[in-house]
C-alpha cells in the first residue's frame, strides 16, 4: 500500500513539473506537502534537485533500464525491517527520492520516447515549399526553388529575373518580335510560387496550379490562362482590361485583388473578390454573366455554367496566400483534398459516411501535419491513424 502511494505522489510531482497537472491532482499534492514537514522538504529538494534537472535535460542520451536497475539496487541495500520501523525520516530522506527519481525519470523518458514514434510515424509526410517549373517560349524547362538566383532573356528580349522565390518580367527594347510569346509555369504538388507579370500584375500561385502568360502584354485585353488556384493583384489599366481565362470561367477585371480556384478534379470554379470589380462568365455561356462586389464569391458550376453569387469572408479563402490553411465548416473529404495538395499525403476512408464530417480551424502551412491531426483526433468525432505517408479516417 505504501509503494501505491509513493507511486501516486511521484506522478503528481512529475505531472506538476511538466506542467501536465490538473488542479484537482494540484490539491492533492498540496495536502501531501502540508500533511508532514518531510514530506514538503523532500518535494523542494526533488524540485531543486540537479540530478534531476539533468535527467531532464540529458533525458533522450540515458537508458530507461539503468536509470531504474539503479533504484532498486539501492533500495534493496536497506533491510525492508529498517525502513518499515523508521519510515518517516528514511523513507523520506533517501527512499523516496529515489523512487521519486527513478519514476520521474521513466516518465519524462516514456514521453520523449512516445515523441520519437510520432515523429517517426509523420516521418514521410512533409508540408511543402517554394518550387516550380517554368517553361520557355522554345519549349526548355528551368526548375525554380526558393534559393539560387536566376537571370534569363527571352527571345524577344524580356528579362526575366528569379530572387528568393520569385520571377519577374522586364521589357527590353533591343529586341522585339510581333509574335506572342508565352511561358508557363508549373506548380507541383507540395509546391507554392510567386511572380510578377510584364505589367507589374502580382500572381501567387497554389499548388497543383499551371498559369500560361505572354511575357509582354499587347496592345488589347491582357489575357492569362489558368489551371488550379492563384491569388492576383492586378494593376489598373482602363485601356487594357485582366482577362483570367480557366477551362470553364472566365474573369473580367480593370484592376483589383480576387482569387480564383479552378481545380481539374472540382466540380466548381471558385472566385472570390476581395477589392474592385470582377465580371464572371461560363467561357461558353456569355448569357450567365454576373459582376461580383468586394467581399463576395462567384461559384459557378462547371456542368450547368450557373453562377451563384455569396456574401463571405474572404479571409478564409486568401490565407493560404499567406502562409495559412483555413477551414470553416467544411466537409472532411473537402480539407482533406487541400491537405494533400499541399503535404505529401495520402488519404484512405475506410467509411465514407466520415467524409461528410464538417470541421473548423487552421494551421500554418510550414506546420507538421501531425498537429493538424492532433486536432481532428481532440474532436472525438473520428478515428485516424497514418501508415507511412497515408492518413486513414474511420467510423469513431
């Protein structure tokens, strides 16, 4: 009996001193404190103790066994007989703070051994980082990352120019050619980029996301080919109307912020307006033209062309712009599918019913993934476990 409750002690200190206790076990700890003078000066010695401290500190480089062969050995160098006839002043001298020692140190190791496995259980997935491929106007593909500088000149003489994760375009006059010419950029999975059009337009570019552009702007609308999800500041330029063309959607603008997502795998196009004014319409069905406000979003179907229009935080759907990934109320299946654009991971549902499960939050996109998990599992609402690089979702 007395072992169980030296046991109970030891976990109290021990949660006390990781910060894990709750204030009823705090309680109990204090009447433990104030219940024997021994028993409140062993607690600040185990505090204050270095030996302590360094198990602490020193706790990943030590072995569990040891730390505990050590205990034992020295309890069992004392006659049970001694200890039992004089328990308040051995016991709470030498015993305890060894037992105390022993157990602090098997549970601070047990949670940094518990960490190890869920780092080595996220190991494989990886949130993502500036990259892209940019595809020249003779068909020659340049890798583009966050780090080397980069300087190139297209064959009509536009500079192009890459810094810290971004390129942008420069006129020349010395050459000139009455032929458009394109580049594309490409945006992998797990990838981000930045860049900066001919006429000082600012394009951030998603994930998954291809952008087709002429390297100078002509004389008439200035016109750009989309696939996935980008943000853009356009400069005002009354004469030369933004036109963002996706597979389905058409944007219309003079110079204003919005974001459009046009993902291949979704059944809608998405743009929302942050400043000025955008004119949307089905790329085949001029007749469902609609004009957008600030703080709204066009949805439009991509079977029907039917445009709705809503009212909406546009905070929500430029984040990720930023460095944030926001969810409001949104279906699991649907988090989930801009999760893996972004993380180098995999999905599986072992029931479908828990991709309709809706969820609220955010997470910074440089996050491991894993505390984006650690939160869907708080919720209570769904089991998850990962296996390699596949997250698995399951009835609770």
């Amino acid at each position: 009996m007395l072992d169980l409750e030296y046991e109970k002690i030891t976990l109290l200190i021990t949660r006390e001193i990781s910060g894990e206790i709750s204030e009823e076990e705090l309680l109990e700890l204090g009447e433990w404190r104030r219940k024997e003078d021994a028993n409140n000066s062993l607690y600040l010695k185990l505090k204050n103790s270095q030996n302590l401290k360094s198990w602490i500190v020193k706790r990943e480089e030590v072995s569990i066994e040891a730390g505990w062969s050590k205990v034992y050995s020295d309890i069992k160098k004392r006659s049970r007989t001694i200890i039992l006839r004089t328990i308040s002043r051995i016991a709470a001298i030498l015993i305890l703070p060894l037992f105390i020692g022993g157990v602090a140190y098997f549970y601070f190791d047990s949670q940094i051994a518990k960490n190890k496995i869920n780092q080595q259980q996220y190991a494989q997935i990886k949130p993502g980082s500036s990259k892209a491929t940019l595809t020249l106007c003779d068909g020659r593909n340049v890798f583009l990352d966050s780090i080397n500088m980069l300087s190139l000149t297209e064959i009509d003489g536009t500079e192009i120019e890459k810094i810290q994760g971004e390129i942008s375009y420069r006129k020349s006059e010395e050459l000139s050619i009455k032929k458009p010419v394109y580049n594309i950029i490409n945006v992998p999975v797990g990838g981000e980029y930045r860049l900066t059009l001919s006429d000082g337009t600012k394009v951030y570019l998603n994930s998954m996301t291809s952008l087709k552009y002429p390297v100078q702007f002509g004389p008439g609308k200035r016109e750009v080919e989309l696939v996935g999800e980008a943000y853009f500041e356009v400069v005002k330029n009354a004469a030369k109307p933004f036109v963002v063309n996706t597979n389905e959607m058409k944007v219309e603008v003079l110079g204003t912020s919005f974001n459009v997502n046009a993902y291949e795998d979704s059944k809608n196009t998405v743009t929302t307006l942050v400043e000025g004014r955008v004119k949307l319409s089905h790329s085949l069905n001029l007749a469902e033209e609609q004009i957008l406000n600030p703080n709204e979003q066009g949805v439009m179907d991509n079977l029907s062309g039917k445009i709705v229009l809503s009212n909406v935080d546009v905070s929500n759907y430029i984040s990720w712009k930023d460095g944030q990934l926001v969810f409001y109320d949104m279906p699991l299946e649907e988090i989930m599918t801009q999760l893996t654009r972004w993380y180098s991971a995999k999905v599986f549902y072992m029931n479908p019913e828990v991709k309709d499960l809706r969820f609220s939050g955010s997470l910074d996109k440089y996050d491991e993934i894993e505390k984006f998990i650690d939160i869907i599992k708080a919720t209570n609402q769904v089991n998850v476990r990962v296996n390699d690089n596949t997250i698995v979702f399951a009835n609770k």
